[in-house]
C-alpha cells in the first residue's frame, strides 16, 4: 500500500501493472498478506488511536463551527467501542473466506481434445470513493488482495470537493487525515515483506485528483463510491467508467390485509428507528386498504410514540383520524406525491394505502402494490408481510429490486447479515453485482480453451461436428 | 412484437411494463411463444423472402452508385443457401436450451425460520442497435423471450445515422426495410396468441429515436450494439446505461519457440482468413526470437502465398529476408508502432517479435508476450501455441482477455462454436459478462429473505446468533 501524491496517470498505470502480479499470486500468497497486515494494525493500535484522537480534535472544532456535520464526525472515531476489534476481526474473517479467484464455473467438451472452460479472474483496477470512516482503508484493502484486484482509494470526499476542486484557499494542496496515513503507512509497511505489490493499494491524496482519475477508463475497471446520493450520482454522471453502487435506497414495507399485528410492530419498529440514516431503513409504508383499521391504527401508535413522523394519503389519514387517541391524530401530516419518492434518512415515514377493490382476489391488492413499488422504489430492498406464501411469491417474483423480503426487516440488506464476511457496498445496478456486495461481485472470468491444433474451418462446413457435452465442474 | 414509431418514452414505457409481465410468465409460456413464431414465420416464407428480393434490388442499386458497402448487401441477403433455415433452426435451439430464470444460485440459513435465497432474473428492458442482418430481428427476440427480458429493437442503424440524423432529405421520417417489417409483422401476428405481452419486442422505425432512447436510463437497462467499432464507441461515450459488446476485436497469436510447425500453419490460415471481417480473425502475430527461423519461414510463406500482406518488425522482417524466397521477401512491409494497435479487418497481418533474453527461462519470452498482449490488446480473444502445458497456463493466467486460447484458432471465440446455441454478441466489458454472450449474460439476481419476524435489531447486541449455514441449491 502506497500514500501517494503522483499524477492520476502514474497512479492508474502502477495500480494496473500490480494488478497483473496480483492477479496471478497464489491463494496462500494474497492470504499471508492479510495476516500480515493484521499483525501490524495490532502491533500500531496505539500510534494510530493517537493519531486519530487528534484528527477528532480537530473535527470537533470544525463541527462547532458548523464546518463539519456531527454525523461525519461520528463516523471519523475509530475509538469507539468495538470498532477497532472489529475492523481487525474484519480482515481475519475475508482472509479466512474461500477464495474467489481461478474457480471453474463451466467446463464443456468441444469436441475431442477441445476442451472450454470458464474460470473466475479479479476484475482488475478498482477506484473507491469513501467520505470519513478511515476502517474503509482496512476493509477495502483486505477486500481487494483476497480477490486479487488491486485499488485506488480516495478518502475525505465529498461532492462540494468534487465540483469544486480548486475553490478552496488550500486548492490542490495534499489533504487526509492523521488516521488515513497512520493506518496507510502501517498497511505499507507490512506489505515490504509479502509478495503482495504495494501499489496494488494506493491511498491518493490530491484533493483535485478525482477528476482526472475518472477518465481514465482504459485503466481503471471500476468504480466504487461510497458516500451520499448526491456523490454516487455525481460520479455516476461523470464517468465511462462502470458504476457499482447505489445513489438512493428508497425502501418500502407492504402490509397485506393478512399480515401478522404483532409482527408488523417489531418489524416497522427496527426498519425505521434501528438506524434511521442506513440506506436500508424503510421510507414507504404501503397498506392494504383492508388492513387500515386492523393493523396500521397499533403500527401508526408505536411509531408515534417514538417520535416518528406520519406523512399519511388521504385515506390513511382518515383511517388513523377515528381509531387512534386525539392527541395523536393532530401530529398526522399530509403525504404529498414528492413523499413517496423521498428517502428521509430521519425518523419520517410516508404512508400509502393500497386500495382493496370490492369483489377483487387477494392477488389484486399486491398487484397494486407491486406497481407502485416498481414505479416509485430506488430498486434496493422491499418487503411483504403476509400470512400467505402464495402472496409473498407474487410480491417476490413481482417486485424488482435486489432484495425483496418476506416478513422480516429491510434491514437485514447487508453484507455482515448475508453471511458475505463484509461488503463492499449495495449496488442498485441491473447488471454485475446486485444488492449487498462481496467478493463475488469483485470477479469476473474467462473462457479457456485448450486445444491439439482444431480450428474453426474443420467445424460445419469443414465437416466436423461439434460435441458440446458439458463436464463437472470440480476437477 | 410491434412495429413503432411512437415517441422514445412511450417505447421505453411499453418495454419496461411487458418486461415486468414477461418476467413472471413460466417456462411453458415462453416456450409456446418461440413455438408460435417458429411456426408463423415457416408459413410467411415466401412473402417474407419476396420483400427481401425486393430489398435486396434497392441495395445493388445502391451499391452500384455507391451508396452502400458491398459488405451491408452480403449481410441483407436472406435468401443466401442456409441463412433462412439457420435463422428458423436458432429460434428451435433457444427454445429448448434450460430456462435461465429463476435459479437458485445460493442458499443460506441465516437463523431458524430466516432464510437467503439468491434466485436469477431478467435485466429487464434491453435496446439492441443493429445495422443490415434482418435475422437479428428473429434472433435478438428469441433470446429475449426466453430469458424474460423486453427489447427495443433498432435496425438499418449506421454511425453517421446516429450522428446526423437530420442531415438526410427523409429526416424525421420512417425507415426500415421490407423484410424487417414483413418479419415483425409475422412475429407480431404470431405472438397475438401467445401469453406473452406484444410490445415485449419492439422494431421502432423513426430515423432519430436513437439519440432520444439513449437518455433513458431509467427505464432502459442495456444496450446492445451491434455493429462497426466507430459505432459502438460512439454509442458509449453517449449514454449513462450500461453497454454490452466490443468496439475493438484486436485478437492475437503467440508462437513460442516449442510450437508445433503444422499446429501454427493451419491455426494461422484458419485464424487470418476463415472471415478476415470478423472481431476473432487474428490481427498480430507475436514470434518468440526462438521461433523466428525455426517457425515463422514456413507460416510466412504460407499466408504470403494467399495473399496476406505481412507487417514486419525489423528483427522478423530480416529472419524473413534471410530464408524465404527472393520474390517473397520483397513484398514484406515494414511494421508501424499503429499496426499493432490496428484492427485490420483485412487480409493484414503485424508481426512483432519477442526477445528470448540470452540464459533465460522459457517464461521470460512467454511474460514479455503477455506484457505486449496486455498494453496492446482489445481484451477480446488471445492465442498461445507452444507444446508446454506450463508455458500455456502461464500465459492464460497472465493474459487479460475474454478468451485465452491453446493450440486452437481465436475464431473459436463465438458463442455457437461455444455450445451457447447463440449469442447476443462478444463482450469485451471487465464486469457482467465477458467473451460470447448467451442466455445467462441477459441475467441477473434478487435476493430473496423468507422470515417469520426475526429483526436485524435481534441479533449482535441484541442477543442473537447468526447461523450463516450454507445450504444445497437444490430445492
């Protein structure tokens, strides 16, 4: 791992050049790195916490100056409970996965002594875009060897700093923080006695670098921003280069005239307050329209009572209106069509009722509700909650968006939950890698064919006939 | 299918809400449409090759004054021996390769009663730009009806189309030929009984949409460009949706000094002239010092002898000079650095050699041909012939192309020649899907979450376990 201050192109060429020596090291190779690496941050825990409590100093003046939100200062402690044994336990836990890389998927005889095979490669050079959290450093790079791609990372990012590089009295001066270089140059330091290149990871420190970095798509394979909707789209808007990621995660929670109350209760309950500024928090809450005064009036109550804010439909309103105590019914605000396209991020939920037709199946009611879904949803995470597994499949089939979710929380949409290890964000993408992403979503592959001499010509017309048998994959 | 010319948004409207019907139709559905359209079009034979007739006297009168390349006249042809029973024969194939939709491809228990599924899906709507081949239309919408996904399709489609696309008299008008509209309408007729929604494939007619469709990247997931480079990197640099294809076919092919003779004269020939137009001929050959007067006389001799104009480096070209014949020797042409970053698309060869540094080992030759490969090289198909099962594994690991070929022509690179029945086209993308595209390149994944309650607040600090226990796939 590098800290470096060199032109975007001298960066994008020795991060593409790493990758080629990376890409081919052995499992146990890329693996002795992690251990190493993990040996140093442990030994350098106290050089680094000291280094960070200075940078949070000084953030904390920033904040009281209303230079800096306290949500970004939050995200800069690395001293908070847990999360520095965490963030070691986190590069134990990706090296300890299987690895991705040089895995058969196909295998398929061409013909006699013709044989194709598909094997899973790194992707290449990545470029990450990462806003406060100097473990990102850690993760990424544990992420990036065990997959065998090498990464370009770029911290302190915002959008002002992107659309206006050069508008601060310190343009184009160098800029991280204490942390990044403390855990930057431990990471390097390990890294001399493994056979792990070390510009496969390089911390860039230009503040006016991005830019450029993001042009250049013949080096760089992919880009992974990781911040606010305003920066993915930004960079999303200003690139050739592939996008993983998510700009929005509108999520919403249809309640079927069936579902269980009790429930519904928890389950709106850790949606919306378990972490209001997650992108997997729930931001729409869609209702049967037979379920408005079974179910929503004692969902309504809870979340009221915990300082949430209605943003009701008309019906919805007026369901609420006659069942729950007055007192509460005056706090109900009026939903406007901007709400249900709105994600909060802040305890505010906005309520839609979907309409029972008399006379209609069950069906028709999620029906409805999948339309609204597929109009109005971000494509990140939505879920039903039903008594019926035959409603759950048609809300599940119907629904597109990359997690769809049967009676349990939009927030289990996260790579930790699924079992991934950690991820390396949720992407919201139609192709690649959808939903919460891990090593996985790192790879691609390519088709090998090893031959005796057979060209195209003796095939068809040449005579020849092609086998086609498809083989086991497991050599 | 329907022939368009409503508005771009009303199109791309249409597509994404059959995309949404057509996704959840099972198997049987999509079958029975592909069945109907085989069918249909067997009948409208006649009428259908007699608009192509027609279509193809428009074209030689065209081609006679110029106005058309002779390629775009072979490729409208319809009637040429094969081309109609081949087209009949691929809707017949696809139909009954194994239905990519809705695979499990991972199950995990998260906890008791809390289970992860990732289950495969279409895309959703996919654009397909293509010039003068009207059994693209018959093509594009099998695959596109087996694998769940809406296409827009856009044909007789040129760059200086795209570009100026109101410079022509017919500005703004119509255009499409004959026998893309006698073989829309057929398949529009036939899929009228079938279940699936008739706008899922669209032929939109109106000269300007393109430009229009390209902004759509809300309701438009991929397009495919089919077509020449300029294009293709047009289509590229003009649109925020994700493209999948190649711009370059740059293909080449290293002899390494233990390359069998016979082996390189039949894969060079097969390679550089079994279609010398196509993305998988063979642009550059690279020669190992070793092999320069062992090997390359006898291939060089041969491709001269038919007619293939050899571009030498300096060091291939005196090797050359010194053994083949005299009137041979005299038609070599010197190498320009342009030549080995040149798509020739033509009966042209480069030849660059590789040094064998004195008291090397064999995998120093074999690493300065990948590093050659790796700068120059469109990624597409790359070749290496030697007799050392070490050396091809090494250059296949270290080469960073779609397809990575042993002792076999890159013109294997095809998604027929592959077993995929056909393909959508050759990517060159470093995500999604790389080489030859099939059915499974269409795809992409949900995560499904089947639960009775569990909150991600129950776990960690709130007391509970994850159990993350791999299951089988295999429901």
């Amino acid at each position: 791992m590098s800290l470096t201050d060199s032109s975007p192109l001298e960066v994008a060429k020795a991060a593409s050049i790493s990758s080629r020596n990376l890409a081919i090291l052995p499992t146990q190779a890329r693996n002795d790195a992690l251990t190493a690496i993990h040996g140093a941050l442990q030994e350098a825990k106290d050089t680094i916490l000291a280094a960070n409590a200075k940078d949070l100093e000084l953030a904390k003046k920033a904040a009281e100056d209303g230079e800096l939100s306290q949500s970004v200062l939050k995200r800069l402690d690395l001293g908070k409970t847990g999360k520095w044994e965490d963030m070691l336990q986190g590069i134990l836990d990706v090296r300890d996965l299987e690895d991705p890389v040089n895995k058969v998927t196909l295998r398929t005889r061409l013909d006699d002594g013709l044989e194709l095979e598909r094997f899973t490669c790194p992707i290449g050079v990545l470029l990450i875009i990462f806003e406060a959290r100097p473990e990102v450093i850690a993760n990424i790079a544990s992420l990036a060897i065990k997959s065998g791609n090498a990464a370009i990372l770029k911290g302190n990012c915002s959008l002002a700093h992107l659309q206006y590089p050069k508008t601060h009295a310190d343009s184009g001066g160098k800029e991280t923080t204490l942390s990044f270089r403390a855990i930057s140059t431990t990471i390097s330091n390990a890294l001399t006695n493994t056979l792990v290149p070390n510009a496969s990871i390089q911390l860039v420190t230009a503040r006016d670098i991005i830019a450029s970095l993001l042009d250049l798509d013949r080096q760089i394979d992919l880009v992974i921003p990781r911040g606010s909707n305003e920066l993915v789209r930004y960079i999303k808007n200003n690139t050739r280069i592939p996008v993983l990621g998510h700009a929005d995660g509108l999520c919403s929670i249809y309640i079927h005239k069936d579902a269980d109350l009790e429930m519904a209760l928890k389950i709106l309950i850790d949606a919306k307050l378990g972490y209001p500024a997650a992108c997997n928090a729930v931001e729409t809450l869609l209702v049967d329209e037979a379920a408005l005064s079974s179910i929503l009036p004692s969902v309504a109550s809870a979340l009221l009572g915990k300082g949430v804010s209605l943003r009701c439909d008309s019906e919805s309103k007026r369901a609420l209106s006659n069942v729950i105590p007055a007192n509460e019914a005056t706090i109900l605000q009026d939903a406007t069509e901007e709400d249900f396209t709105t994600e909060f991020l802040a305890p505010i939920l906005a309520i839609k009722t979907i309409p029972t037709p008399p006379d209609a199946s069950p069906s028709t009611s999620c029906s409805l509700a999948i339309a609204h879904i597929n109009a109005h949803s971000s494509k990140h995470t939505d879920a039903i909650l039903t008594s019926s597994s035959e409603i759950a499949n048609q809300f599940q089939s119907g629904v597109d968006s990359a997690c769809v979710f049967w009676n349990t929380s939009t927030r289990m949409a996260d790579g930790m939950r699924f079992g991934f290890g950690t991820e390396v964000g949720i992407s919201t993408n139609k192709i690649h890698a959808r939903g919460p992403v891990g090593l996985e979503g790192l790879m691609i592959y390519k088709y090998r064919i090893n031959g005796c001499g057979q060209v195209a010509g003796d095939y068809g017309e040449g005579g020849k006939k092609w086998k086609h048998e498809r083989l086991s994959v497991d050599r």
